[in-house]
C-alpha cells in the first residue's frame, strides 16, 4: 500500500490541504502569547494577618506560630517562609509542582479555620490568603512623582484611580502599589495635658467615632410622601478635628486641639519610595497567566497619556522599567536566526542538487512544517519563548533531511526514465518506511525530557514537545505534499554528453580518496578519536556550568538587609543614602526602590 498515492493522484486538494494549514500556522504564530521562557505556575499561597499595635515578637508568638502549625499539617506543602512585622504577620506556602492549587487553597482555608481559636481575639478580622506565583516578574514600573503632591497624596490617586484603570487593560493581571500610603489624619495627644484633664485615650477615641459617621438620621412622614433625613458628619480635614469636644473640666470645655496636635499625614509612617531621589509611589504592573507580554507592556503604554490627563497635573508619571525591551530584542535574535537557518539549509541544498526544481521542494516543505508546528503549539497552550524558538531552529535541520532523502529517491526514478508520477510514487514509497524510522528515533531521543519532573521537567517540556511535533508533522509532509509536489516540480535531469562529466563525479572521486585514506589509517583515525572524546571530557569540566546563561538585561535589582533589631527611621536614612550613591554613577539612567511596607 502507498500512503503517498491518494496525494500524488489529487495534486489540487493536497495543495489546498497544504495552504489550509500554512494560513492555520501563520494565524496561530500571531495569536501565540510571548514570553521570554515558558510559564511554569508554582502553586503557592500567601497568607495575611493583622494584629494592629503588636510589635514583631507578639505577632510571631501569638499569630504567626499557631497559623505555622496548622499549615505543616497540610499534605505537599514543600516550603514555608514566615515573616512577622509591627501589626502584621504574612506567610508563604509553596506547595510540590503537581499540587492543584484549587485544593490547595481549600486545605489553607481549613488550616486557618483550625488554628482561629487559638489566635488573639483582637484579630483584626480572619487570615486572609490569596494565590500567587512567585514566578511572575514585573513588566513594568512606573512612578509617580511631584514637585508639590505629598506621598499621601500620590499614594491615594494610585491606589483609588490609577491602580483600578490599569487592572482594565487587557492582559494585566494585577498591580502593586508601593513606596505610600493612604492620606490619614493623626491625632497626637500629649500625656501631661491628659492626665492634667482626667482624659483617657478611650475617651477620645469614642468621640471622633461619634462625630465621623455618615449614617441616616431617620425620616419624616409628611401627608403620602416620606422624607428621608440624612447628616454627613464625616471630618475631611485636620481643622475639623481640633474643635471637637472631648469633656467638661471645671466648666469649661475640653477640646482635642487642647490635648495634643491634629496633622495631616498617611495611615502608615512606614512605607517611603524614592524615584532618581525624589519621593516617589511606584506602580508595579504584572501580567495575567498567558497574556502576551509585549502586547499587555503596549496597551499599558498607550493608555499613560489618558492616565496622565486624569490625574491632578502637578503629580507626573514616569516609566521606570519596561521588561519587555531585552524580550523584544532576544525573541528577534531567535526569530532572525530562524530564517537564516532556513535560507542556510536551502542553500546547502541547492548546492548539491544544482537544479532549482529540485531545491523548490524543501524550500516550501521547511517553512510548512514550522508553520504546522506554530498550530499545535496554539492548541497545546504554548508561548512563543526562547526555548520553544530554539526547538524550532533546530528542528530546521531534521526536517529538510525528511525532504532530501523522499526528493533524492524520486530524482532516481526520474533519472531511470520514469514519468514524474511514477518516480513520485514508487520513490515516496521505497523511503516511507525509512523516513517514519528516522522520526520515530528522532522523538525518542526527547522522550526522557517528557518524563522529567521538577523546574527544569516542566521548563524543558515546551521544548521538547516543540520540536517532537515538528519531526512528526515534518514526517506526515514529507509523505504527502513532498512527492506531490515532486511529481509536479520535478523534471527529468538532462542527458551527460559524452565527454563531459558529472558534476557530481569530481565530489564522489574527492570522497573516494579521503575514506580510502581514512581505512589505509586505522590506527591514526582510532588514536584521533580516542584524543577528541579526552578533549570532549577534559572541556566538559572547564566550561562554566548554570542552570540558565546569563543575560545582559541592563537592570540590577537587589534588598537591603539589616538588623533585625534596626528602626524604621534607621533603614530609611541607610535607603536614601545608598540611593544617592548609586545615582552618582554617570552609567545609572533610573535608581527607584521603596522601604517598609510590612507594617
């Protein structure tokens, strides 16, 4: 039976076919997300507490203990990191690579209903826990800064405008404010004028609850209609807070302004960001699972002048980092080494073949294959990263050789006086097995990368399926659209005249003389072999070895780690100081970064 028949015979409908699935690839090549290496989800879960006014060593004690010894009991759970600061407690549960998150989650959820009776009855509301995927790195940020604005200010228009608009754009996936906090008003009270007056903190405390709310009065029924009355008793500004009246003290009336200094100031003192040195609230933008990254960094990017417009002018955004620049750049290293590689295989083919018919054959059977193979990696949910690239490109080679050897068979039968159908058919036929054998064992090779489990498993399996499915599809063409197109591209090769030689007969009698020399040699060929594989083994131990080559990003990113007995004011200073250094440097364009934030 001759697989190849039914498409030599249809010449029409297997072109169809073939032009059907080079428009599928080139449709799902530009609907493929990009990303600079495969997406690996690492099932992790970041839980939250607050116990508002403890200090780190409480938190840890009477928070972070009991919820860690609930968690440990949770099956998977391969890492756990605690950290505990001034009022909050967050911990990190990293789960094995083959947990489902979903379940997961519902464990987490179980493991903090468990360990609530053993938490503080202050608690400032249940642990809170939501997934995440240490993986993901920003794709972009972006500042704000002004002349005028104060953090608080800025931090407001970021979190309350800003962080909203940009959760809208199509691919992003969540944003992180950072380096503020939300605008508050302070009430700082004296103790002498406190204990002068007999106020408690307690007392005060009720009275601004009392005189900030903003709740119905009740309603006045007059006739058939029914009017509701309401009071807006909310205090906007400092000034409103002064006149408030906490008590009567030897008849004369105790206001806050007379116990202490009302200011404006944000609800966290401990969080400060800085941009090129200047007070800044950073934007962190990260992308959804599965968004294109340069197509997600693009909307951001045309939506900052709307951005800019909807913002007080005197507040002004800048772009801090955009990721997307060094995978720009390396995607198209990739991209061009693709092409270069399938004009270099062409051309090696044309130089042996020296009939232009005979090179048209893999110059059209190459690209389809890889354009196959961008189909399948559209159903399979793959990216095109550096790795899948890389596969392609070397595909490149097995896949013209699955071209030559159907092409170089039917070029036999021609030259044996055949008509171009027959030399087709019986040529596609003779090779069908021999070419299904070189792909078989071609994939095989990639089969223990199938199997590997852990980080480098699930990195390495785009790539090796990848370049699996373009063997495969290569093979299915080589049987099908290459003797098709052979018997319709091929032609008989001209007649040698008598007397003229073959212009392959000086490369045969060149290649007569080597491997007759190289069997003359036995002793010398096995000594040189012997010397290559010592070679091999002793460069094997030389060469750096990593789990990934390092790239020249152009960023640096780095923490500050101090004390952990150090104040907040401490690390601020140590911040700023090393922020003023490293601007020194002519080679720095941006320096930005933010402290605190834990509490």
């Amino acid at each position: 039976m001759n697989l190849s028949a039914p498409f030599v015979r249809r010449p029409i409908a297997t072109t169809l076919m073939a032009a059907g699935l080079a428009l599928f690839g080139a449709l799902a090549f530009m609907l493929l997300p990009v990303a600079p290496l495969p997406e690996v989800d690492f099932p992790t879960i970041s839980v939250s507490a607050s116990l508002p006014g403890a200090d780190p060593t409480t938190v840890a004690s009477s928070v972070a203990t009991p919820l860690e010894r609930q968690f440990g009991q949770i099956a998977g759970v391969t890492q756990m990191t605690s950290s505990s600061s001034l009022g909050s407690a967050r911990i990190i549960l990293q789960f094995d690579l083959n947990r489902d998150i979903d379940g997961a989650a519902r464990d987490v959820q179980a493991a903090i209903n468990a360990a609530r009776s053993n938490l503080p009855s202050d608690l400032s509301g249940n642990p809170t826990y939501r997934k995440v995927n240490p993986a993901d790195s920003p794709i972009l940020i972006i500042s704000l800064t002004s002349d005028s604005a104060t953090p608080g200010q800025m931090y407001d228009v970021a979190s309350t405008l800003l962080e909203q608009k940009l959760l809208q754009t199509t691919g992003v996936g969540d944003v992180t404010v950072g380096g503020g906090a939300l605008p508050a008003v302070r009430v700082e009270l004296n103790p002498d004028r406190l204990n002068q007056y007999g106020v408690s903190l307690e007392q005060v405390r009720q009275v601004i609850n009392a005189s900030n709310v903003n709740l119905p009065k009740g309603n006045v029924a007059i006739g058939d209609r029914n009017y509701g009355i309401a009071a807006n008793d909310q205090l906007l500004d400092e000034k409103d807070y002064g006149p408030l009246v906490v008590k009567a003290h030897n008849g004369d009336l105790i206001h806050i302004a007379d116990l202490g200094y009302v200011r404006e100031d944000v609800q966290d003192l401990r969080n400060f960001g800085l941009s090129n040195g200047k007070p800044a609230v950073l934007l962190v933008v990260f992308k959804q699972p599965g968004a294109n990254v340069i197509e997600t960094v693009d909307a951001v990017k045309a939506s900052l002048p709307f951005l800019q417009s909807s913002i007080p002018a005197t507040i002004k955004l800048n772009l801090l980092m955009d990721r997307t620049t060094t995978i720009r750049a390396s995607l198209h290293d990739v991209e061009i080494t693709l092409l270069v590689s399938i004009l270099l295989v062409t051309l090696v083919t044309f130089g042996f073949f020296r009939d232009w018919r005979s090179t048209l054959v893999p110059a059209i059977v190459v690209p389809l294959s890889l354009l196959g193979t961008f189909g399948a990696m559209y159903f399979l949910g793959y990216s095109l990263n550096n790795l899948s690239l890389m596969a392609l490109t070397i595909s490149t080679g097995f896949v013209v050789d699955d071209a030559i050897v159907v092409v170089e068979n039917i070029m036999r039968h021609l030259e044996r006086g055949k008509t171009r159908v027959e030399a087709a058919l019986a040529g596609a036929q003779e090779v069908g097995f021999t070419v299904l054998t070189i792909s078989v064992s071609l994939v095989a090779v990639f089969i223990p990368l199938l199997l590997m489990g852990g980080i480098v498993g699930r990195l390495f399996r785009e790539f090796s399926v990848s370049l699996s499915v373009a063997i495969v599809i290569s093979m299915l063409i080589s049987l099908t659209v290459t003797p098709m197109l052979a018997s319709v591209l091929l032609r008989a090769p001209k007649a040698i005249h008598e007397g003229n030689e073959h212009p392959d007969s000086r490369f045969h009698r060149f290649y007569d003389r080597t491997l007759g020399w190289v069997i003359d040699h036995t002793v010398l060929m096995g000594f040189v072999t012997v010397l290559v594989i010592v070679l091999a083994g002793v460069l094997y131990v030389l060469v750096p070895k990593g789990f990934f080559p390092q790239e020249d990003t152009g960023r640096l990113q780095g923490s500050i780690l101090a004390n952990q007995s150090i104040s907040y004011g401490a690390m601020q200073k140590d911040f700023t100081e090393i922020n003023r250094k490293v601007m020194k440097n002519p080679n720095i364009e941006t320096v930005a970064g933010f402290v605190g934030g834990g509490g």
